[in-house]
C-alpha cells in the first residue's frame, strides 16, 4: 500500500506548477521571517511547536484503521501514538478549506483531497 500512496503523491508533485497562480509572488526572505515569528508565537503560547507533518501520520493511520484495522493496530507507532483528529490535523484542514480565500487553487498540504 505505501507503494501506491508514494505513487500517487509523486503523481500530485508532478500536476503542480509553482509558477502558475495568479497575483505576485511574496518576497522569500520576508515568507521565511513572518513563519519564524508565527512559530515562536504559537510555541510561547502554545506550548507546542507549529508543524503539519504528525497530522499526516495521524491521517495515514485513521486511514489505516478504516483499510487495515489489525495490521495498523500492529504497528509500534501507533500503538504509541494513536491516530485521533488533533490540533494539527485541524490545521491542515484549516489551512485547505483556507485556500479559495487566498485566491490558491492547488491544495496547500500534499495529500489533502482538492475537493476540501
């Protein structure tokens, strides 16, 4: 199964264009300075550092638990730490039902549905 979820994010990589959205391309350095201070915000109030990438794992094993209960009740990660819907996976939801406000028309997040 990670075969043809690999297959189908490269597929995803491939149909994205990152020249092609309307309006102007926000400078880099001020992109990288604005999310350096939004992440030690979100750490100092929070606790908790700003990141999208244990969503996906937590994603992945709903997912899992759905296709293939057993074997994902099987796997040391997640018996460790269990797939539930937390602050991150609301985030990257967020950030995608976010994406026809900010005049984006590709998903933000890898391996979020286009239809959110």
């Amino acid at each position: 199964m990670h075969h043809y979820l690999n297959v189908w994010l490269l597929g995803q990589l491939a149909q994205a264009d990152p020249l092609q959205y309307p309006g102007a391309a926000w400078s880099p350095y001020i992109v990288g300075a604005l999310i350096g201070v939004l992440s030690m915000l979100t750490f100092y109030f929070s606790d908790k550092p700003l990141g999208a990438s244990t969503a996906y794992a937590r994603i992945a094993g709903m997912v899992g638990k759905a296709v293939a209960p057993q074997h994902t009740e099987s796997l040391k990660y997640y018996q460790e730490n269990k797939p539930i819907v937390d602050w991150e996976v609301m985030l990257v939801i967020g950030v995608n039902r976010l994406r026809p406000v900010m005049g984006l028309s590709k998903p933000v997040a890898m391996g979020i549905s286009k239809t959110l």
